[in-house]
C-alpha cells in the first residue's frame, strides 16, 4: 500500500470539494479580484488559469508533455531577462 498525505476526510472535503485534485473555485476568483485591485493602482498583472491543474500540480508537469506552465514560464524569464536561461 502506498501512503497518503491527504487522507480524504471531512476537513479535506470541506476545503476542496469533492473532487480534492483540484483547487476550490474561490480561487480563480480571488486571483481576479487581485487583478482587478492591481490593475486599478497601476500595476497590472497577468492571470492564467490552467485548467486541470491545482495550486502546485502546475510545478511538477515541467519537463513532461503538459507544458502549458513552461511555455508561460519560458515566456515570464524571457520578458524579465530578455532571453531563455538556457534553449528549450
């Protein structure tokens, strides 16, 4: 048997849903309205929504074939430092 780190129970329940692989839609909400406030002082910001994804899952699909995350990644690092720390 494989241990668990999130053994389903009503806390975990309560927090994600049913469907405890993915982030409870508050979420995205609450990103937006970050956006919103920014963008309302004058600092605007990017939100991406990756479906299928939670919190962290986005990480770890880097260098596999989902690479919605890396691609936006590679495009942050180029934006910031003006080329790719290393070719893709």
């Amino acid at each position: 048997m494989i241990p668990t780190t999130a053994v389903r129970n009503p806390q975990l329940r309560a927090y994600f849903g049913d469907d405890a692989a993915l982030d409870p839609g508050d979420f995205a909400r609450q990103a937006h309205q970050m956006a919103t406030g920014s963008r309302a002082a004058g600092k605007a910001q990017a939100v991406y929504q990756l479906n299928r994804h939670r919190h962290l899952s986005e990480v770890y699909a880097i260098n596999t074939a989902d690479d919605a995350f890396g691609k936006l990644l590679l495009c942050f690092v180029i934006a910031i430092i003006g080329q790719p720390l290393m070719k893709p």
